[in-house]
C-alpha cells in the first residue's frame, strides 16, 4: 500500500508540474502574441527611421561603424524586430529588420557630413540603453532624438579658446621659445577663423584643409618675418597637431579589428588624405616662402 500510495503522489506531483509548465507556456504566448500586436507595420517603419537616425547621428558624430551597428541592433530588438542586418560604411547606413510576422523593412540613409562630436555620442549611448531597458513609445523616441539633434558645437569663444592654448603648448612641448608660443597662439587663431568662415561655404572637408593649412602657413611665415618667433617649424607643428585626424585614424584601426575592413579602410584612406593634405598646404607655402 505504502508503495502504491508513493507511486500515487508522484504521479499527483508530475502532474502538478505538467500543468504548471502549461499554464506557463501559455502566458510566455500570450505574452508574445500582445508583444506582436502592440505595434503596426506603419509603426514598425516609424520605429525603424528612428534607429536609423540615431545611427546616423553616431556616425556623422565621429563613432565607428561597429558600435553604430551594435547599438542599431539592440534598438530594433528591443521593440520586437524578431531580426535586424544592419550594414554601415562611412558615407551610407542600410538597415533591415524582419517583423514578427515576417514581413521585411528596410531603410537606406546616405551620410554627407562627419564630424567629431563626443558629447553628442554619449547623450547616444545613455538612450539606447534606456530604449533597451524600457522601451519608450514612438513619439517619446523622436522628441529624444530631437534634442540630441539640436544640440549644438561647443561655443566659437571656448573653442577659440582651446586652439589658443593647444597652439602654444605644443609648441612649447616641443621646446619652442616664448615668442614662438605667442605667434602658435595668433597663426592659430587664422587656423580657427578660416575653418570657421570656410565651413559656411560647404568646401570638400579636404580641400578645406588644404586651403586652411596654406593660409595659417602663410601667417606664421609672415609672423616670423615681423619678429614675432623665430622658429618656424616649431610653430607651424604646434597649428598642424589641431588638424591631423587622430581620432579618425584611430576609429578607422578599431573597425579593422572588429572586422569591419571595408568601413575601416574607407576611414583610414580619408584620414590619410586629409593628413597628406595639411602636410601639402604647409609645404606649399613653406617652397614659396624660400624662393620669396
């Protein structure tokens, strides 16, 4: 009896089990089919233009294609993309995802414009975790990704400011004198009004350099030549450190290594470009300067 009695009870307690795992089941389905349904195909295009967005602002921002990808990803996700491919070079980003049902979105977006803008990279990041944690809805997404947007360069004083300083300290770094410090601080400030007035005119970013390299050459050729500084080349060093593309450079070596060959040399290529062509517009008025 007692055996029968044991055989019973465990027959009793698997039952138990079984149905509580049904049950179980039945609500994960449930869940997933109100998770399927809580958004529409139109809205599911919505959703997928703002992640394209957000991946175009870290891109345009200076971010390697690996974490526009990685981050695009995890957005399309965590809204119910039960698939997205995600495919990002330097100048273009295209993005598919499949939806629960099936059905296939794709969104193209061509990138015209890089820069370098950190800030704006880590406002990025802390979204898209808050996105993955909890999702928000659509229309709070956009206002996010407005404000991002919307926000602006650092103010023209303090960046003036910055090139001031970083003119002049690397000149002293590299043991120039006190009055080659003061012409690195004024050629300097030719560097960052000609950036400034030529950005307005949409110059191909390396022509730009070229044109900007040779003026701020040019000034610290005539600088010396008035008696402000005596060391030309320490001076020009100290203005040509504020326009090398490290960070690209180094961002092109990053995606390399996580494989992304064709977006890291696409970016190695143009930081090369822009380099050589800084080093031209310097060496240019430097040819000229020795014949004058």
């Amino acid at each position: 009896m007692s055996g029968s009695e044991g055989e019973r009870k465990f027959l009793a307690v698997c039952s138990l089990e079984g149905q509580e795992e049904a049950d179980l089941s039945e609500r994960d389905l449930k869940k997933e089919e109100k998770k399927e349904a809580a958004y529409t195909e139109s809205t599911y295009a919505l959703i997928l233009s703002d992640a394209v967005e957000i991946g175009a602002l870290l891109l345009m921002n200076g971010a390697e294609a690996g974490r526009v990808e990685d981050t695009m990803g995890r957005i399309l996700r965590a809204y119910g993309f039960v698939r997205s491919d995600v495919f990002t070079i330097t100048s273009s980003i295209v993005a598919t995802g499949t939806l629960p049902e099936g059905r296939k979105l794709t969104e193209t977006r061509r990138i015209t414009k890089r820069d370098t803008n950190l800030g704006k990279i880590e406002k990025i990041n802390l979204l898209s975790r808050k996105v993955c944690a909890h999702p928000l809805p659509h229309e709070e997404l956009e206002e996010e990704i407005a404000k991002i947007r919307a926000q602006g360069q650092a103010k023209t004083v303090q960046t003036l400011f910055l090139y001031l300083l970083i003119s002049a300290s690397l000149t002293c770094f590299f043991k120039g004198n006190g009055e080659d410090a003061v012409a690195s601080m004024l050629s300097g400030a030719v560097l960052f009004f000609s950036l400034h007035v030529t950005g307005r005119f949409r110059l191909n970013s390396i022509l730009q350099l070229l044109l900007c390299s040779a003026l701020t050459a040019a000034s610290v050729e005539a600088l010396v030549r008035l008696g402000i500084g005596s060391h030309t080349d320490l001076i020009k060093i100290g203005n040509i450190m504020l326009v090398i593309p490290g960070i690209q450079l180094t961002s092109s070596l990053r995606d390399m290594i996580n494989d992304d060959i064709i977006s890291g040399l696409l970016n190695l290529s143009e930081a090369l470009l822009k380099a050589a062509f800084v080093a031209l517009g310097f060496a240019m008025v430097a040819l000229v300067g020795r014949v004058l």
